[in-house]
C-alpha cells in the first residue's frame, strides 16, 4: 500500500519529472527523497517494515552516486523505494536498466561516477544567450567560498569573495553560475553584487536549476591587472542538500569552501573529493571535521587543478 496520496504526473516537481525521464538513477532517487521530504533514516525504517535490510550510508551513496545498486536485495530495495516515495512502477529500475556495462557496489574511491545532472550543454545555450565565454579573460588568483545549509537541510545560498587577474586587456565582467540542487527555481534565486561588481543580465533553465549571471566591474581591466569583488546568491527553493561541487576550467589559484549548517540540523559526518571530469572517479576522498560550535566544515586547495572539488555530508 503506498504510503499516503500517490503523487500524479502534475503533482510532482518538474525536477523530479526531469530526473524520472532522463536520469541518472541517482539523481532521481535524490529528487524524489527530497518531494517526499524523508530523512533517510524513516526511508530505511520504511524499507525494514517490508523486510528489506539497506543501511542509511548505503541509501546516502546511492542518491550521492558514490555507489550503484546491483545485487538482487538491493534491486528489491529499489522497487520499493518506488513504493515508498510513490513514484511509477519501474521509473526508478529503468534508470538503473540505461548502463550497458553494469557497475558493481563499490567503494565510492574506485567507482565511475556519472554527472550530477546533463547541465553542460545547459550551461553552454545559456552562455551564448549572453554572449559571454565562461573563462571571460580571467585567472581566479583566490577564492573562498562560503556555503549555507538551513535548517530543512536545505542550500540557503553562497557567498563568494573572488580575486581575478585579467589575461588580456579589456576585460570588465565575471560569468557567474549557479546550479541547485533537484528542485530549484532558479528564476526565485536572487543575486547580490556586494562588494566591487554590480549584476548584469541573467537568464536561467528552469529544468536543471541553472542561473547564469554576469557581474559587471565598472572598469576595463589591462592584461595582468587584478581585482577583488563579492557576491552571492541567495536560494532555498529546492530540497535536501548533500553536497556542493565547483568546477574548474582552469588550473592555479587558491580556492577555500566552507559550509555552515543551522543550529539544530547537523550531519553526521562530512567529507572532502576531487574529480578530474564530470563522468571520472572521485578520488582523494577525506574525512572532515565538523565543529559542533561553529557548525561548519571546511577545506582549502592551494594549487587548483582542472576538474572538481568539493564536500559532501551525510544525514542519516
């Protein structure tokens, strides 16, 4: 029996609709975790109720994509996990059915790991609405990044103070971009010019939750010049959040992210990896220390390489 009014095709949120028809697994298991807003914890006691045994950091790999459902108790678990967040029979098994060459459970170090969502050529359309490269003639020199998770688990927004050096003359912007997590509206996301920039146009994918903005600096920059400007964005329009990822198209420079959770919604643990692409392993996974009384995590890359970074956490 499902688990009160199943949802109808209107009912449920376009993300989830999108990730239900175009996958990956693990970002419509995510989405349709987050519309049903269940802690893993009463999903995995709702699984127990029908006899299926999956631990909580095995439910928090697979919609992380850390990890694959194969063997026939997980198969099992994921019907009913169909069931339990009343989605269509087989939406979620289907999914799975897409890899040609099935990948086996495996730790999160060694295992393929498929992008977060198909935003890149998202990305690319909505940049060339603006007519602006994403490199834009500018070297990141630092960044330090600061994330904050409110109190429904969700991606209250970022700030980021950002030092740029310009690569040829004539540069007077930064491309900004955004990318929520499953149920974004990014078009609800407001954007803060802080701190030397102001907002320029902006357009934004309603689907896959991208905003791109540019972030104009009121001078023309000469070739080795350098700058220092704030901004951010402010979100809470989707569900539970388990991770923020940055991107890097080019190598050098300092990055730091720290992220803050709300008082009385802490994980239990959080860690740290890289990625070289999008469709690579994650590797140099490490644990991070939580501070109980700042409630923050944090890491910090003194020479940045081209490819991913970023921190995960587990609820349970």
């Amino acid at each position: 029996m499902r688990l009160g009014e199943q949802h109808t095709e209107t009912q449920r949120p376009p993300a989830l609709e999108a990730a239900l028809r175009s996958g990956p697994f693990h970002v419509a298991l995510r989405a349709a975790i987050a519309a049903r807003r269940l802690p893993l914890h009463r999903v995995q006691h709702h699984l127990s109720r029908q006899g299926i045994k999956v631990g909580v950091t095995s439910l928090s790999y697979w919609q992380q994509g850390a990890r694959r459902p194969q063997r026939d108790e997980s198969m099992r678990a994921v019907r009913a996990l169909e069931e339990i967040l009343q989605l269509p029979d087989e939406s979620l098994i289907r999914l799975l059915g897409r890899s040609e060459k099935p990948v086996a459970e495996q730790p999160p170090a060694t295992r393929p790991y498929r992008p977060v969502t198909t935003a890149s050529g998202v990305l690319h359309r909505l940049l060339t609405e603006l007519g602006s490269p994403l490199d834009g003639g500018l070297h990141t020199v630092g960044h330090f990044e600061r994330v904050r998770i409110g109190a429904r688990r969700e991606l209250l927004g970022r700030d980021s103070q950002h030092i740029v050096r310009a690569h040829h003359d004539g540069v007077d912007r930064y491309v900004a971009v955004h990318h929520g997590d499953p149920g974004c509206s990014p078009r609800d996301v407001a954007v803060e010019a802080m701190e030397n920039c102001r907002t320029g146009r902006m357009c934004w994918d309603t689907k896959t939750g991208v905003l791109v903005t540019e972030l104009l600096f009121d001078t023309r920059l000469r070739a080795g010049d350098t700058h220092v400007f704030r901004y951010g964005f402010r979100d809470g329009t989707a569900g539970t959040s388990s991770e923020y990822v940055r991107g890097f198209s080019r190598a050098g420079g300092q990055y730091a992210l720290q992220v803050r959770f709300a008082d009385d919604m802490l994980p239990v643990r959080c860690h740290r990896f890289a990625q070289r692409s999008t469709v690579a392993p994650r590797v140099d996974h490490q644990e991070l220390t939580l501070s109980d009384r700042h409630r923050s995590v944090h890491m910090v890359e003194q020479g940045v390489r081209v490819g991913l970074l970023g921190i995960g956490w587990d609820w349970e």
